[in-house]
C-alpha cells in the first residue's frame, strides 16, 4: 500500500501508521507546498500532512482517543520533523 509519490518523511508515515494500525483504508497527503512561507515551513519541505485512516481499532473510540493513536504510532516524527498534521480517523463503516 506503499505510495512513492511520497517523499521520505511521507513514506515513513504511512509506514509506521500500517505497521501499528493496520489500516482498510490509508491516504497521507503532503501538505507543506501550501504552506510555504508560513510559520513552521520547513525548507526540506515535509512538514505538513493530513492522513486519512480508516481501521478497525477506532470501532468504539473517540475522535480524542483515535488522534492519540495516530500520534504514538509516529512518535519522534512529529516531535523533529513534521509541524502540522491533520487526521481524519474513522472506523470501517463510518
């Protein structure tokens, strides 16, 4: 489900996000060109994405509960490398 339009950062995310979450459904979408120029820009440009997952571990989960388990599966990227994300989480069937 790789996708190699990626840049690294990207393909690390959706990496990680398969391996602890195992998604039905997973879109990560670079964001940082529309960013450029504003705060939190990086020049190496992968600093803001928005995923989109859709799996079964959210079945029962609030919205808080579901972004809390998109952000430990990522861990240090979002702490040295990615300034904003955006999740849209949801459960299979929702």
């Amino acid at each position: 489900m790789m996708n190699h339009s990626l840049g690294p950062v990207g393909q690390d995310i959706q990496a990680r996000l398969e391996a602890a979450l195992s998604p039905d459904y997973l879109a990560v979408i670079d964001d940082s060109e529309k960013h450029r120029g504003h705060a939190g820009h990086d020049a190496r440009g992968e600093s803001h994405f928005t995923v989109e997952i859709v799996a079964a571990a959210f079945a029962g989960q609030s919205r808080v509960a579901r972004q809390r388990a998109v952000n430990a599966a990522l861990g240090d990227l979002l702490v040295e490398r990615v300034h904003a994300l955006a999740i849209k989480a949801r459960a299979p069937g929702e």
